[in-house]
C-alpha cells in the first residue's frame, strides 16, 4: 500500500466513514418508518452500529499480522473497517389497534438527531481530507 493510498486509511479516517455509513442506513430506516406510519402491521426498524464501531476501535491493542488472504484479521484498521450497520426489526412492541408500532414524534426526533450525527461526521471528515489535501499540495511545492 502506498503513502498516499495509507493517509486514507488511517483509523479515525476509517471510523469516520464508517460512522457516516452507519447514520445513512439509521436515516434510510428512519425515512422508511415513517413513510410507513399508516401502514397496518409495519414493523419498525432500527440500525445498530455504534456498540460494533467502538468494540472494533478498543476491543484489541493487539494488532495480528496476516501471511494469506484467508485469515482473519485481528485488530487495527481493517477490523473496524469491516464494521456494518445491522438493521433491527422490532417485532416485540405493539400498542395501536393496527399493529403498527410507529411513533411517529419518536421517529422524527430520532431523524432530527441522526441528522445531526451525520452532519458532525461529515464536517469532521471533510476537514481530514482537506488536511490531506493540503499536505499533499505542500508536498508538491517541495
């Protein structure tokens, strides 16, 4: 892996964006459930990512090196890059007479702050790569 191609993978880069990917399909599920809040029988759906980020960032200060492909990573930025959103359907909560278990004030304000999770990552994230930019353009002048 080359230099430039390194400053990108760095681990708060990496968790950035993961971060940013996880508030995406939070806000898809979001968007989804209340597109839906009408609908009898819906079941509404939420995304878990943030407990799997930080157990990836802080499970291990061991870092395994791999000799082939088929090994499992142990550690470092590849095991939080590896990191998913998992979607939740909560099938457990009913209280109206159709079935639908959208609260529609608790979604909006669910979005509300998501919204502003993926705002805060993306600023941070922006920042980084014009700080890359930067070093890389300074780098350039040398």
């Amino acid at each position: 892996m080359g230099l430039i191609s390194r400053l990108f993978e760095v681990r708060s880069t990496v968790m950035l964006k993961k971060g940013i990917e996880g508030t995406d399909a939070r806000h898809r599920a979001l968007s989804n459930n209340i597109a839906n809040v009408d609908t009898p029988n819906y079941e509404r759906a939420t995304v878990s990512f943030e407990k799997e980020l930080q157990r990836a960032r802080f499970g291990t200060s061991f870092i395994g090196k791999t000799t082939d492909n088929r090994h499992f990573r142990i550690g470092g930025v590849g095991v939080v890059g590896e990191v998913t959103p998992r979607v939740v359907i909560d099938n457990n909560t009913r209280f109206r007479a159709d079935r639908n278990n959208i609260n529609i004030d608790e979604e909006m304000a669910n979005l509300a702050e998501n919204t502003q999770k993926n705002l805060a990552l993306t600023d941070l994230l922006t920042r980084r790569y014009k700080g890359i930019r930067t070093i890389l353009q300074q780098a350039g002048q040398t």
